[in-house]
C-alpha cells in the first residue's frame, strides 16, 4: 500500500500538483520511518523525493537541508561512491549553485564526477548529467 501511496504522489509531482504530492510524501514518509525507521533506504528515498519538490518550488534551504541528511545517511549506510549517494550529492550541488554559493557547488559537482567516472565510466549517463551540469554552471557564471 505504501508504494502504491508512493506511485501516486510521484505522479502528482510529475504533474505539477505540487501540495497534493508534499502532502503524499510526507503520509509515505511517516510510515515508513514508523515501520522501517530513520535511515531505511526506503525513507531515504522518500525524503530525497520530497527534497527535489522542494528544490522545484524553489524552497531551497529546506531542500539542502534534507538533501544534506539523505547524504550522511547515504554515505553510512551505502558508502561514498554509491551510485544513490552520488546521486543525492548531485542534487545538493545543484541547490548549492541555484543558492549562488558557485564554489561549494563546483567542489561537490566535481567531486560526483570523479566518482561517477571511477565508479560508472566516462559514457554513463549520469557521468554525463554531472559534467553537462558543473559546465553549465560555469558557462552561466557571471
């Protein structure tokens, strides 16, 4: 039932229904931590689901704030060059450098793409989101 609650408010985030789909995550995510506590993968999902809903509505410093959480959690439980930390590390980047702190953001871009060249090669896609973001950045760079 919680991944079908789940599905759902995805769906809503995808379709722009951004209160419906808070609302969604937040009832999955309180489940989940009262069923498989704090730092289940599961949760963290969960809350890196909500941490990117808040990065769109550009709610950025509760957005770090939870990405920075799924991080820690993330490099204790999976390791610092998993895949979903690499990716979790990305998206703090990115709230990093839509804040306007372009050095912290630019240290953490190329930190993921170290790692994800090491760990998942020069023509991964990801490798690939990482690069064109951090160039991206600093084409905009004033």
């Amino acid at each position: 039932m919680l991944v079908t609650r789940m599905d759902l408010a995805a769906l809503w985030h995808a379709q722009g229904r951004l209160q419906e789909a808070e609302t969604g995550y937040w009832t999955v995510l309180k489940a989940r931590r009262r069923v498989l506590g704090e730092n289940h993968p599961k949760v963290l999902n969960t809350r890196a689901y909500l941490a990117r809903l808040w990065h769109e509505q550009g709610r950025l410093e509760e957005a770090e704030d939870q990405y920075r959480a799924v991080v820690a959690a993330r490099r204790e439980i999976l390791g610092e060059d998993h895949p979903t930390t690499l990716t979790s590390r990305h998206d703090l980047a990115s709230v990093l450098s839509q804040q306007g702190r372009r050095q912290q953001a630019r240290d953490e871009y190329c930190e993921v793409l170290d790692a994800r060249r090491r760990v998942l090669g020069e023509d991964h896609p990801d490798t690939l989101a990482t690069a064109t973001a951090l160039a991206t950045m600093d084409r905009e760079a004033p």
